[in-house]
C-alpha cells in the first residue's frame, strides 16, 4: 500500500501526540456514576489555569470499577500511574506533586505501569 504526503504527516503527528505528557480520565459509564465527569472537568479547568503543557483526555473503562474516578498520568521519565478515588482535592494534589514536581501521589496509586 502506498501513503499519500497527507497520510504520513498524519502518522507522524499521531505518533508525536504520543510523545507528549497526558492526563486521562476514566469516563466509562461507572467512572462517570464516581464523579469521574467532575474530575474531568477539574482537570481541564486547572491545566488551563496554570497553563500547563499536558494533554487531559478521556478514556474508557479500566476495569478497576471499585476505585472509580481513576485517572492515568503518564509524564516523560516516569512511570505510567493510574490513581484511584480522585476527587477534585485529589486533582490539585496530582497536579501539584505528580505534574509539576515529579513525585507520585502514593496515597492514591492503584497500579504502576512500566514504560512501552
């Protein structure tokens, strides 16, 4: 199969996007029953505050239902951590600690997930 000029940019755009530091929140259908949509738009709300360079998205279920809202942070140079029960207290603290000094939240990991 031949790519069109289009067809490789898009592919590279998509595999620089992953490079990139994110943030996802669990919003499947028990995410969202937590508080997950709460949590979400907390997040949005204080990346734009701050004007922090990490993307905030949405995903699906993790199958961790009994520790909803969960949320993954995956940050350059450290491991991927999805952190259980958060709440908007729990935002600040992710965001304050994990993003911008690098030091996992431990009293909310629920799994560590090494680097692919």
């Amino acid at each position: 199969m031949a790519y069109t000029k289009k067809d490789l940019e898009k592919i590279k755009n998509s595999l620089a996007s992953q490079k990139k530091d994110w943030i996802k929140v669990g919003m499947s259908t028990c995410g969202i029953a937590a508080g997950s949509d709460k949590v979400y738009q907390a997040f949005i709300e204080e990346v734009k505050k701050r004007k922090l360079d990490i993307q905030v998205k949405q995903c699906g279920c993790q199958g961790m239902c009994y520790a909803e809202p969960c949320v993954e942070v995956h940050l350059q140079g450290l491991p991927d951590v999805i952190y259980g029960h958060v709440d908007k207290e729990g935002v600040i603290k992710i965001l304050d600690k994990h993003v911008l000094n690098k030091v996992m939240v431990k009293d909310s990991i629920y799994d560590l997930r090494t680097k692919r």
